[in-house]
C-alpha cells in the first residue's frame, strides 16, 4: 500500500467516524434546561398577616421601619411543563413614583408554577416612610424545567 493510499484511507476513515459520532448525538443529546418565561397579570397586594410581619427588611442598609405586603396575582405558564424556582423580576413604584425598591429587579420567587394560569403571591417589605398605593410594571417570571438545587456547605462532610 502506497503512502498516497494510507493517507486516503485514514482521512476516509476519521470522516465515517466523524459522521457516526454526528448521527448518534441526535440520540444522545441531554435535555436543555433553560429558563422559561412566565407572563405575570393581575397583580395586586394587601397588608401582611400579623404573624408574618416580624423580620421583614428591605435591604437598603438602613433598619428603619418597613411595611409588609403580600403581593397576588396571576401567572401564565405556556411551556406546557411545570416551572420550578422561578424568579419574580419586576419595578414597584410608591404613590409619588419613586422606587420602593431601589437598585433591586428580582423581586421574589414562586417555588412551582404549573402549565395554564395559576394564581401566585410573594412577600415583599417597602420601606415604611415610602406613601402607598403601590403600583407594578414590567413584572415576569422565568424558571427551570426542573429542580435547580442551590448549593450548602451542609453537603459536604469533613
């Protein structure tokens, strides 16, 4: 066999591999868990029950006084799965159009979000010197197709 020939066959032979391996993935491939969105609607909020009240914090560096209320409302949920750790994003504004959240996009987490519409509620503390009502815009969801498991130090034993 001629060098010519051994060259020929080698490259013959890397691209049927390269073929089978192709074909395969077709097959093989892991399923994508990207983010799904969700449509959030009718949103609407009302004070916090007494005995959730006790701890709720904004976060804006200050330990000033907040105000609790438990935002409600609608998710539509089209992927045709069941959503699960999904991240509430939103701007929520006080009665003289200032952010009651400021610097802050994701606003909450709804643990599972079955396919149609479903109803939905989050916790939210807004600093207690910002006047009411409240009003929401651009409110969304996205979650995963299944169970995003966060990561503890629990988990390690040494």
């Amino acid at each position: 066999m001629s060098y010519q020939n051994m060259v020929s066959f080698r490259i013959l032979a890397i691209s049927f591999l390269t073929g089978i391996l192709w074909l395969t993935s077709f097959f093989v491939t892991p399923a994508a868990n990207a983010l799904t969105p969700v449509k959030l609607y009718n949103l609407s909020y009302t004070d916090c029950p007494s005995d959730i009240t006790e701890g709720a914090y904004v976060g804006s560096g200050d330990m000033g006084a907040n105000n609790c209320f438990i935002v409600r409302g609608k998710a539509k949920n089209t992927s045709g799965k069941t959503v699960v750790d999904a991240d509430v994003f939103g701007r929520i504004y006080d009665a003289t159009g200032n952010s009651a959240m400021e610097n802050r996009g994701r606003i909450g987490s709804i643990t599972e979000i079955p396919p149609g519409v479903s109803d939905f509620e989050i916790r939210i503390s807004v600093s207690a010197n910002q006047p009411t009502p409240l009003t929401f815009e651009k409110f969304k969801a996205s979650g995963f197709a299944s169970k995003v498991r966060p990561f503890y130090y629990d988990d390690f034993e040494g």
